[in-house]
C-alpha cells in the first residue's frame, strides 16, 4: 500500500479536521481511515489520542477489530458530514438535537471520570484534578472522535463553517478572519491553483485579443 501523506489538519476546528481524514490532496483520493493502522496513525497525528493509549490499545485488539473500528469512524465520519452540510451557513437551533441521537448514543458510552495527579514543577498546588478515561475496547477510540463532533455543535458556530470554493475539493473549515473573508482550504493548494487557472484565463484573452487584430 502506498503510503499516505500528512493528514490536512486545516480546517482550524478539530471536528472538521475529522471530516477532511478523505480528501484529494492532488489528484487521487487519500482515505486516511481506509484501514485500523490508517485510524490510529490518524488519530496521532491530529492529536486525538496520546502515543502510550494508541499503542495499548493496539496490542490488545484482536486481529482484524481495529479494521472494523475503522469502519465505523467511516461511517460516523459520513453521516456527520450530511448533517454539517445540511446546517453549515446557519445558526443550529434546540430542534435539530433530535438530528444529533446518533451522536449522543455515542458519547453515553464513555467511561471517563476524573483522578488526582502530582501537578507540574512549577505550580502553585502539589495536585491536580485531571479528566481520563478506561479504554476497555479498541471501539473506545471513537470516544474522543465523539467529543470533538459535540465540541463543534456546541462551540463553533454554523455559520461561519465553509466548503472550500475550489472545483474538486471536499475540504471544510471554519471561517475565523476577521472580515469572514476565507474562501480556500489552504492558498498553498486551492488558492494557488485559483491564481494559475485565473492567469491562465487572461493569458488566454490577451492572446485571443491579439490574434484578432490580426
């Protein structure tokens, strides 16, 4: 299997970050979920879930179960898709909670709860109160996944999330400028790939005016 580049953590929202693990960075389309090694190398790299937890949680499952883990990510990935499409634009409203079951459903399985730990060098208070969580199962990776999605529907206004406006990109993300004047993933990709089509687009005029002065 070719290996997956860097996943595109732009979106400045992690629960959108989540919604853009499937993307066309060129020219292909790039499923960093596509498997259970994929998942935990994805959750990683967005910071989702520390190193010591992944790698436990890896030398427990049995084979095949993180693939399936996989596949649900997809799937939860897919189906909060069509609700952030359907709602981005606009303010959420207390009626579409009946929409976000499926969500909570997820997040009663958590087994989170808070402990006391030893605070850092430099702080006033010898402890500190610190939230974790039992990762009994390897579906447990969802949890986190979960949070974020609830995160965003309770903090990120709707509004303000955009689709990039480039032809073939999927990517989204949330407008913070000022002026709520984003329009692109990344100007690095799809700015820079507007640009060039728009000096193409005027070279080509200009060429044209010539020729017909001719």
């Amino acid at each position: 299997m070719p290996q997956r580049p860097p996943p595109l953590l732009i979106a400045d929202s992690p629960g959108l970050d989540f919604l853009n693990s499937i993307a066309t960075p060129v020219d292909t389309v790039v499923d960093w979920l596509e498997d259970g090694e994929g998942f935990v190398a994805w959750l990683a790299q967005a910071q989702f879930v520390s190193a010591d937890v992944l790698e436990a949680v890896r030398k427990q499952a049995l084979p095949g179960e993180l693939d399936k883990v996989a596949d649900q990510a997809r799937l939860l990935r897919e189906w909060f898709r069509e609700f952030v499409n359907e709602h981005r634009g606009s303010a959420l409203e207390a009626r579409h909670l009946r929409a976000l079951a499926p969500l909570n459903r997820l997040l009663e399985r958590d087994d989170a709860f808070r402990q006391l730990v030893a605070a850092g060098k430099d702080a006033e208070a010898a402890f500190e109160l610190r939230a974790t969580r039992r990762w009994r199962t390897p579906d447990s990776l969802l949890l986190p996944i979960g949070e974020r999605l609830a995160e965003l529907v309770c903090s990120e206004r709707f509004a303000d999330i955009r689709a990039c406006e480039g032809p073939t990109c999927t990517l989204l993300f949330a407008d913070h400028t000022r002026g709520k004047a984003r329009r692109w993933c990344s100007m690095a990709v799809c700015g820079n790939r507007a640009k060039q089509l728009a000096h193409r687009k005027r070279a080509s005029k200009q060429k044209n005016r010539a020729n017909a002065k001719r």
